[in-house]
C-alpha cells in the first residue's frame, strides 16, 4: 500500500465506530429489513459522506465498488439507493481521464514510435472511462471506425497499493445493506478478477473466442479484435444505445428485449463459447435499433473446463428441486455436502427459496421486490449456508449470474427465464 493511502485507511477505519454510533441514535439497526427502511436515511447519507471522502483519488476501485452498488441498488429503497449513486457519481465525475502525454507515452512503448500510422485519425478525448483504462475513438486507414482501450499507466501498481483501501471500503458498505454476508470475502474476488483484467492478451483472446462462438449469431455483437499489443486492445466500434440509458428511461419493448438477450447470453454462452461473460454490468452492454445487443469488456470472464458440468446447470438441479430431500440428495450428488456432514433438508431449501422462486414458471418478472426478497432470505438462511461447500467454478459463475439477474430487476421487466435456461442447459 502507498504511504498517501495510509491516512485514507485510517479514517476508513473510523467509519464502523461512526456507523456503530449512528446505528443506536437510529434505534439500534441490526437486520436488514431496517437498515434498508426509509427511516435509516439519515444513517446512510452520513455513511455515504464519510466513505466516500475517503475513497476519494482511486480509480479502479472507485469503478469495481460502482459495479458492487449497482447490483444492490436495486434492493434497497430509492431515496437511500440515491444516496450512494449521487455521492459515487460525484467521485467518479472528479476521476478525470488520464493525462493525455502518458496515454501517448503508453501507445508509444506498446505500439511502436509511429503508432499514429495505424490510425487514418484518433480522437485523443476519450469516450469512455473505465476500470483500468480509458477508450479512444479512432478511424483505420481503410475506414472502418474502431474503439482504442488503452490501459493507465502503472494501472497494475496502483490496483495493489489501492487493494486493501478499497476491500476495506466495499466490507464495510456490505455490512449496511447485508449484513450476514462475508462482506470482506466478496470485496476480496472482486479486486483479485480486476487484477486478472490487466492482462489485455488474456482478454483480447476471450474476445475472439466468444464473437467466434456468436458469429452471425442474428442476436449478438461481438466487436471484432483488430489488433492487441501490450496495454493496447484495438477493436471494431459498437454504436447502439447503452443498457444504463435503457434502465434509466428506456420504454417497455426495449426492456423487455435487453432483459431476453440477457437471460439468454447467461445461458446460451457457456454451450456456444465456452465461457460466461464475468462482469454484466449495464456499461457493457448495448441495445442496437434492430434489436441485436452488443456485448463489450472481456477482461472477467469465466472459462468453463470441458466434459465438466456446467455451474449453471447446477444451479438449475438446486432451484428446481421440488422437496427438502431432494435438495439434500441434488446437493450430496454435486458434492456441495461433504461426506459426514449432517443436513437440514428444510433450512437449505429455505435458503433457495426466493432465488429460486425465477425457475419455477416459464416467464417472471423481475424488479426490486424481487431481489430485496431474495437477499433478505439469502441473509436470514446464511448460517445454514456456510455447511455448503461452493466449488470455486459455481462461485464465479453464481456471481456473474448474481449481477445478471440485478441487471434484470433494474430493467424490471419479465423475461421467459426457464425456458431460455432449459432450453440450452437440457443437454
């Protein structure tokens, strides 16, 4: 950790005392029914000042715990969920772009000195800023329009000088809206698959390999990979509408048709590439007029080992389960219960119960109340969960599947779920 970043985790440290005296001036908050009630505003707004003041100067992480909010926004009540939104977009507004003799210095080093020939014009204002890097609107000497994702400079460095800080920040942020959850151990994935998204060869190749999986698929769009050297990922631009814009004021039909191209890349990927995409958030995603959804960001993606069930597939076998003992037999088969370990059939299945309430119908309509159901079960079944043993594959793919399904109840609209899922795990 970098010595600047010492007085931010020491004023990070602060914030579960503040929290813990703002919690019994509040009544004593404990369970997340009420942490999550309007009447906790006041407790959350000075949360959200103290956590966000000390957040202020990191990039990637700011970014990953914009993603983590995102997800859980939609559990809790809006004037709260507003709270952090309008406090993390204003730090995300003060992360400005790189500096833009560093980005050149960048493309330089991994491009070569006349670098500028690859391109017939490059716009050096970037269009988008991301987690890691920035991306650069550029046109090829042949014409075709691309997108140019350059990584910042010293990006790896300042990842793990900046990685406790921010574990720190998303633990902590967990134990308000959740607080039965392993908080810290959900931060800690987070930043250690961010840290696997520098490896722009490792994405680059992920990319390829799943828009060859899509092809003329007739709905999806894949950016084609031009060319990755280094720092550098140059790929065929995607117009369309972004998927945040559609959340925001986007009308019934074009929820409705993101929410099945969603629920159906969750399924169909893993069959048709081999992988699942690893980070569906809204900003990487686009919805384009003819109906097709473009896809972007390639850096977290979970790779599935052939001739091996599919996490998915076993999260159906958990969901569909119609009794508690067939839930134990699905979970000893799986090898979710080890050996020895003594089972209550009706604890477990409280513990899918409302996450598997999506399965049991052809179609569902997914929303706040939905999710915020789910988590509150999740939380009040968490003890019984912890006899589990997730396998490191399920837990990748249940969290990708986990920020998918928030996507959807952002979008809040009703997809035919099971019959995307049976349709391409029935195999």
């Amino acid at each position: 950790m970098r010595i600047q970043a010492l007085p931010r985790l020491a004023r990070l440290s602060a914030i579960p005392l503040g929290v813990g005296r703002r919690m019994a001036v509040a009544g004593g908050l404990k369970a997340l029914g009420r942490l999550t009630d309007e009447a906790s505003l006041d407790l959350h707004e000075r949360t959200a000042d103290q956590l966000f003041e000390v957040l202020g100067g990191l990039k990637g992480g700011v970014m990953k715990f914009g993603q983590v909010l995102s997800v859980y926004e939609t559990v809790l009540p809006p004037s709260i969920s507003a709270v952090y939104r309008e406090r993390l977009a204003g730090l995300q507004e003060a992360a400005r772009p790189e500096n833009a003799a560093r980005v050149r210095q960048v493309l330089e080093d991994d491009l070569g000195p006349d670098w500028q020939r690859l391109f017939a014009s490059f716009d050096p204002e970037p269009v988008a800023v991301a987690s890691l890097g920035q991306v650069h609107r550029a046109v090829l000497p042949d014409g075709r329009p691309v997108a140019v994702k350059v990584q910042y400079p010293g990006a790896r460095a300042q990842l793990l000088d900046d990685r406790d800080l921010t574990v720190f920040a998303m633990r902590w942020f967990t134990s308000l809206v959740a607080p039965q959850l392993d908080g810290k151990a959900l931060a800690t994935e987070l930043m250690d698959g961010l840290a696997l998204e520098l490896d722009y060869a490792r994405e680059a190749e992920a990319q390829a390999a799943f828009r060859a999986g899509l092809l003329d698929d007739p709905d999806y769009v894949v950016p084609e990979v031009v060319l990755q050297e280094g720092r550098v990922i140059v790929s065929s631009w995607l117009d369309g509408t972004p998927l945040a814009r559609i959340i925001a004021a986007g009308g019934p039909e074009e929820r409705a048709r993101a929410g099945l191209l969603l629920t159906r890349l969750m399924f169909s990927a893993i069959p048709r590439t081999g992988m699942m995409h690893g980070d569906p958030h809204p900003g990487n995603f686009r919805l384009f007029d003819d109906g097709r959804l473009g896809v972007l960001d390639f850096g977290a993606m979970y790779r599935h080992e052939p001739g091996t069930p599919s996490p998915l597939h076993k999260w159906m076998l958990i969901h569909l389960a119609e009794d508690p003992e067939e839930l134990v037999a699905v979970l000893r088969e799986m090898g979710f219960l080890r050996p020895g370990v003594r089972a209550d059939g009706a604890r477990l299945k409280a513990l899918f119960e409302h996450s598997g309430t999506a399965v049991r119908d052809e179609t569902f309509h997914f929303d706040g109340a939905y999710l915020r159901a789910t988590v509150e079960g999740m939380t009040s079944s968490m003890q019984v969960g912890l006899s589990l043993a997730f396998p490191p594959d399920y837990v990748h793919a249940q969290r990708a599947l986990g920020v998918g399904i928030g996507v959807l109840c952002q979008l809040d609209t009703e997809v035919p779920f099971q019959r995307e899922a049976l349709r391409w795990l029935a195999d």
